[in-house]
C-alpha cells in the first residue's frame, strides 16, 4: 500500500482548487493527486526533483 500524505478528507477539500478534470481531453490532471502528493512530498524532503521516488510515476 502506498503511503500517502494527504488524507481522503484533505483531498476532497482541494480537488477542486486544481486545474483540469477528469472530462478534460489530454493528460492534464490524468492524476491531480499523485502530483499534489509529489509536490508534498518534495516540499517535505526537499529533495530535488530528479530524487522523487518512481511510486509517484513520472
């Protein structure tokens, strides 16, 4: 199971502060909230870019 750092009820509340949704055509917001945790994730470590760890994708 992958850990997360945002909470389901956390998520709920920001999802839609996000750009694109789901009907959008493209990939834009393919998956708002692994890169919501990448960003935490980042942001948390500070770590550089080129150290996020592959669970988040690409």
């Amino acid at each position: 199971m992958k850990r997360q750092i945002l909470g389901d009820d956390q998520w709920e509340r920001v999802k839609d502060l996000l750009s694109g949704k789901d009907s959008d055509c493209g990939v834009t917001a393919q998956d708002n909230r692994e890169f919501l945790e990448a960003v935490l994730w980042i942001a948390r470590t500070g770590s550089p870019w080129r150290d996020l760890p592959d669970e988040f994708g690409h």
